[in-house]
C-alpha cells in the first residue's frame, strides 16, 4: 500500500508472571484496510489491543499511530484512536446520549460538532430512537451497540474493536458488521478481533492468526487458505469413541491433523476424496459411529486446524 | 488539563445527584444526627438523662445560695438531677473523678460580693471524663445562671444611672462598662465552647464530611470495574487530569454538603456558626483534608466495596478521636491531646474560637493546622496516586 500505516505496531511482549500472554506480535494497518486478529479464547488478543492502545504496560515492542509513537502516558497520540473494549464500557446511570455527550468533551470536541457526531454516531448503531433513556436501562444487544457508538464518536483514524460482537443477535451483528465496512470504506482503519471465522472473512482485508501470543501466519484470506494447500476439511459427525477415532485417523498419511469438536472429528486431509473410505474404515474399527460426512474446501477454520493442530473454539 | 477534568467532573456530578445514597450521606443524615443530638442536649428536660451533681459552696453569699436552692435544688425537685452538697474543693473533685457525679460546681468565696460589686466572678465546674453529656449539661446550667445574673446586673445598673437621670446613650454606655458579673471557668477546658446545637450542628458536618468526599475519588474503582476506567485511560488525557476530575468531584462535594449543612442548620434549629469568613476558611481547610485522605486511604483498596469499607473505618476513628460525638475539648486531659491529631478537632476548635462573635483571623491557627493534615495526607497520596488510575 502506498499511504503512511496508521498503525505499526512491531514485537510487543506482555508477561503476566510466568505467562507470556504475547510474545512478540507485530502488524500494520493502512487507512481504510480492516486488519483482523483470529484467534481462540485466551490467545492474546484483548493483551495486544490493550497495549496498541496505550492502555496497558507493555515488556517490550513499538506502537506508533498516526506516525507519533505511543505509550501509556501519551496523550496527543492517543486521540487518533477509537477504542471499542470487550466488555461492555458505558455510564448505566447516564443516557445513551449522555454517555456520548461526556466522551465527546474529554475528546475536546466543540459543542455544536459534537451535537452533530453524537447524532450521526447514534444512527450508526440504531440507537436514535432511545438515545435517551438510561443506558442501564438498554437490553444487552443495546448496551454494545453503544460502546461503539462511543468508540466511532470522534472519527478516529484507527478504530480498534475487541470481539464487539459477542453476545448480539444476528440483526444487531449485522447491522453492525456493516456499519464496520461502511467506516473501513470512508478511509479509516479498523483493528478487528474476534474468534467468528465468518466475521474475520466478511470484514477484513488481511487477518493475522493469532495463538498463545503468537502470530502464526499473516495475510489475506486467499493467502491464507493457500496455506492449507491442498488439503480439505473433513469432519466426520457421529457418536462413540472420537477421541479414539481422531487418533487412529491422524496416523494415516495424508492427514495432518484431527481434533474432536461438538460431537465430531475434523480433519485436515490431503486429497480427502480418495482417501474417504479409509479414514471411514478407521473409524469404525476405533469405536466410533459415524453418521455424517463433510467435505470442506479449505477456509480460515481449516487454516487454524492446520496451523495450530486445535479448532478455533474448543 | 483542566478541560478533561471539568469534564469528568460534570459527568461525575451528574451521576452522583441521580445517585441517593450520595444526598443521605452528605445532607439527611448529618442533619437529622445534628437535630437528635442538639435537641436531646439542650434542654435538660430530657427523659434519658439520669445526672448527678456536686456543688461545693465556699460563698455563703446570696447568690451562691440562691444558685444552690433555687437552680440545683429546682433540678433536684423535677426529678432531672441528683445534688451532693460537700464542703471542699478536693471532696468535690473526687466526686467527679470517681464518677459519683458528671461534675461538681464550686462557688468560691466572694462570689456573692463580687456580683454585687459588679465585678467579674467565677462559677468553676469539675466534669468526670467519661460522662461527657453530663459535663455539657453542667456547663449549660451554669452558663444560663450566669446570663441571667448578667441581665439582673445590667438592670440594677442602669437604674442607678437612671438616678443621676443622664442621657440613654450614657445609660447604655454604663450597662456595656460592667464587666459580666460572673465568668464560668472551666476546671479542665481550655477554650470556650460551643453550644450543644452549634456543636453537633458542626460536629455532625464535619463527620459525615469524610464519607461524603468519597462518592469522587473512589468512583475510580467503580469505573475500574465497569470498565470505563480504560476508556477514560485511552482517550487523549493525561492520568494526571483523571485524578483532578474526581479530586474536584470529592472537593465540590464537600463544599455542597457542609454549605448545604451550615445553612440548614442555622436556620432550622439555630446554629450560630459564626463569621461566615471565618467558617467558610475552616470548611474549605477541612474539604481539603478530608479529600487528601480520601486519595490516601482508596490507593489502598482493589475494589469499590474496599474502598467504601476504608474510607468508613478511617472516617469512623477519626470522628471519634476528634471527638464529634461528645466535645473532648470540654473535658480535656490526654484525650483532647490526642484528638489534636485530627483535622475534626482542629475544626471544632476553629468554631469555639469563633464563638461568642470572633472575626475570621481567629480561625486562622486551626485552618493552618488544618491546612497541614491536608498537606501531609495529600503528599502521600500523590506518591501513591498511580495505582489508582491503574487500569
Ligand atoms: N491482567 C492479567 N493478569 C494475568 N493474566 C492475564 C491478564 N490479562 C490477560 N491474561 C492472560 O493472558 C492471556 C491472553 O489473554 P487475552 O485476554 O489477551 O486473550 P484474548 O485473546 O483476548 O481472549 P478472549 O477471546 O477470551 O477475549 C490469557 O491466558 C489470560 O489469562
Ligand atoms: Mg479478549
């Protein structure tokens, strides 16, 4: 890309004690590219958020936004950034507009644009109508669509957004999902977590896997499946005894990892066609019973599987 | 910096006026303690109250016998007051001492010609430490004898200069010459004293004052724990402009609660605080104090129940060393020492030496000491300040 990143971030390190949450994370974000961080429970990515952002200490690395360099005690850097936490971050006892009217004074905004932000942020999220009842008052699908609307309220250059979607029904995801590509589309960038391969694949321009603090592979969805080469996904559905069943069939040439998921055995298997009866055959002698068979040409699921030998969620 | 905190400071604000529980720390409940307690101890006519006195009369004199037969003895007939006459000033101390009574009068020799003479006389009183209420009841006896022996005396004198018939003003003049007939000295106060409605009027204020200034600062660990703590870390401030904005927020407070609690006071049972000047020097000095501890005792705390726990604890000892609920200083020895190591004492003693019509410079010791707890906890906070905007 041509345009200056919005964000470098290059080997960031974050020890909990003994634990090395994040060991040596490093990506860029040009303006209007959405860069994902995949990766399951636990993998580090709220860690690398919190120090991208200045929120927390880092042990080692570089963060640089909008071409100033950040750390905790930044202040002019920091408002490049709109942060969307996790958890839900909102005042209960304000209103919704309240709460925005409050984060647009700490960002220094005038009176009358804020007015104006505050609206438009509203309608972004869908919000307008009950802009003004109490914020603990909201269902919880509500209260999330507010934090959003908090973190987009002054026009960041870098929107970073920690699984902003869990816990919401599929309207409110979507609605959303989209308003994430509308912002990506007028020239920000937007920093995307989540553990939802569909999400990763919908929204985002490149995706970084992420997996016990480490980024495991870098790039887009396409570069990312050629990964897997290839080799499809196969998940046998049935009862008995997987975990004796993924066993027997990891053993066999051609594949190169099995996992027991919600009543199932994935696969990663070069050349699954010919090699279906086989692995059928194994299973039956292992003491499972199978009663369904998918064949999945390679995606981000399978990318994970084959990086990582586990399944996204476990 | 100012500009975050104001905002955070207005957004605080907000909260805390939709929040009850702020409103019956700072207002309802100092007040209502202010009516109980100012109400049972001003008049003696309470129910409750079971009190012994001693009197020693070394007088003889008309108006010391008047003082024992009419006052006393008066208590004695309405059931209010058992009375121990005794011979000396050393029967009457142990009386106190060993708590047979709260307190002894001594009506020393020469106090009858001394009133008739107008010259200035003195009713002693001996209290036992630990029946405070009882001490203050006896002070308020012979504060109210004293007063109406004063207004006799004015009377008596104006008379006789109405016999040399000369001009009102004269008049006037020669009433203001007489000394008061009679000082009350107190075997073991020091300072003057506040009436029993002004004192837990301002003692009430002060007390609930260390608990009110804590719905600023410690709001931080509600916002840690609600998450908007980060948010706040993340947006283009410094943690420096956090800590100001719930400052202020402890500080306005503060000021809310113990301007709201003086007016009131004032107006509804007739507190007489003194120079506003002065008053307001000693509030906005204990504001201070009590805002500074606050910081101090939350950079203790992990959590909002933590910090609520603390605060109350230390708020608790402090009113109570600094003797808010009976005046140490009336009674004195090592607990009004001891309670010198709070900034509550040094309030209460700013309002005695208020008492009685002083201006504002008369406050001005008790505000610098004051002024000192201030510093010293503030100091201490701030170096300890980081870990309350820790995220
Ligand atoms: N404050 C902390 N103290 C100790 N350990 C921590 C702390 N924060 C995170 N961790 C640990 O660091 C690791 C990474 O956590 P992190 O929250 O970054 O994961 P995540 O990828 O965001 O997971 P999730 O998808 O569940 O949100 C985890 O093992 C977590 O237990
Ligand atoms: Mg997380």
């Amino acid at each position: 890309m041509s345009a200056a990143p919005v964000l470098v971030c290059t080997g960031l390190v974050k020890r909990f004690g003994d634990l090395v949450a994040v060991d040596g994370v490093g990506f860029e974000i040009s303006p209007g590219e959405t860069y994902g961080l995949l990766g399951p429970n636990g993998a580090g990515k709220t860690t690398t958020i919190s120090m991208v952002c200045g929120l927390l200490e880092r042990d080692d690395g570089d963060v640089v936004v909008a071409g100033r360099p950040l750390t905790t005690t930044s202040v002019e850097a920091k408002a490049a950034i709109g942060y969307v936490p996790q958890e839900i971050a909102v005042y209960p006892d304000l209103t919704g507009r309240e709460n925005l009217r409050f984060f647009s004074r700490l960002y220094g905004m005038a009176p009358a644009a804020a007015t104006e932000r505050i609206g438009e942020a509203l309608e972004v999220v869908g919000l307008a109508d009950r802009a003004d009842d109490l914020a603990g008052e909201y269902s919880g699908g509500m209260k999330r669509r507010l934090n959003i609307a908090i973190g987009l309220l002054h026009r960041p250059r870098l929107l970073v957004l920690d699984e902003p979607t869990v816990g919401v029904d599929p309207q409110s995801r979507n609605a959303i999902l989209e308003g994430v590509e509308a912002l990506a589309g007028g020239g920000i960038a937007v920093l995307y977590t989540t553990h939802y391969m569909e999400e990763a694949e919908r929204l985002c321009d490149r995706i970084g896997i992420i997996d016990a603090g480490v980024i495991r592979a870098e790039g887009t969805r396409r570069e990312l499946v050629a990964l897997v080469g290839e080799r499809d996904r196969v998940r046998l559905a049935g009862s008995g005894d997987l975990a004796s069943v993924a066993t027997a069939c990891g053993a066999l040439p051609g594949v190169e990892a099995a996992s027991v998921r919600d009543g199932a055995v994935d696969l990663i298997v070069e050349g699954a066609r010919g090699l279906l009866p086989e692995l059928l055959r194994v299973a039956a002698e292992s003491g499972g019973l199978v009663d369904g068979v998918d064949v999945h040409e390679p995606d981000l699921e399978s990318v994970f599987l084959h990086l990582t030998g586990k399944a996204l969620r476990d | 910096m100012a500009r975050p905190a104001l905002a955070i400071l207005g957004k605080d604000l907000r909260q805390r006026v939709r929040d009850r529980s702020a409103f019956l720390v700072a207002v309802v409940a100092p007040l209502t303690l202010a009516l109980v307690f100012g109400m049972t101890l001003s008049g003696v006519s309470s129910d409750d109250l079971e009190l012994s006195f001693g009197v020693v009369d070394l007088d003889g004199g008309v108006v010391a016998t008047g003082f024992t037969d009419e006052v006393l003895a008066g208590l004695e007939r309405d059931g209010l007051a058992t009375l121990t006459v005794v011979r000396t000033v050393g029967e009457g101390r142990r009386l106190a001492a060993d708590g047979d009574v709260a307190a002894t009068f001594v009506l020393p020799a020469g106090l009858s010609e001394a009133v008739g003479a107008g010259r200035p006389a003195r009713i002693e009183v001996i209290g036992d430490v630990d029946q405070p209420i009882g001490v203050l009841v006896a002070r308020s006896i012979a504060d109210t004898f004293a007063a109406e022996l004063e207004a006799t005396q004015v009377a008596v004198g104006a008379a006789l200069a109405a016999g040399a018939t000369g001009p009102v003003d004269a008049l006037a003049g020669r009433a203001r010459e007489l000394a008061p007939p009679i000082v009350i000295e107190d075997a073991t106060a020091t300072k003057k004293q506040l009436d029993p409605v002004t004192f837990y009027s301002a003692s009430m204020a002060v007390f609930f004052l260390f608990f009110t200034v804590q719905f600023g600062l410690s709001t931080l660990l509600d916002e840690r724990r609600q998450g908007t703590l980060g948010r706040l870390l993340v947006a283009p401030v410094s943690r420096r402009a956090i800590l100001l904005g719930k400052a202020l927020t402890s500080i306005v407070m503060g000021l809310a609660s113990m301007t709201v609690l003086v007016v009131a006071t004032s107006l509804i049972v007739g507190a007489e605080w003194g120079s506003p000047a002065g008053v307001a020097l000693l509030v906005a000095a204990g504001v201070l104090a009590a805002t500074a501890l606050s910081a101090l005792v939350i950079s203790f705390a992990r959590t909002p129940e933590q910090a609520g726990n603390f605060q109350s604890i230390v708020a608790l000892v402090f009113g109570l060393l600094g003797g808010v609920f009976f005046p140490i200083a009336a009674i004195g020895g090592w607990l009004e020492r001891v309670s010198l190591a709070t900034p509550h004492a040094w309030f209460l003693r700013g309002l005695g030496d208020l008492a009685g019509g002083a201006g504002p410079g008369a406050v001005l010791g008790a505000v610098a000491a004051i002024l000192a707890f201030a510093a010293v906890f503030g100091a201490l906070a701030v170096a300890r300040s980081a870990r309350l905007v820790e995220p």
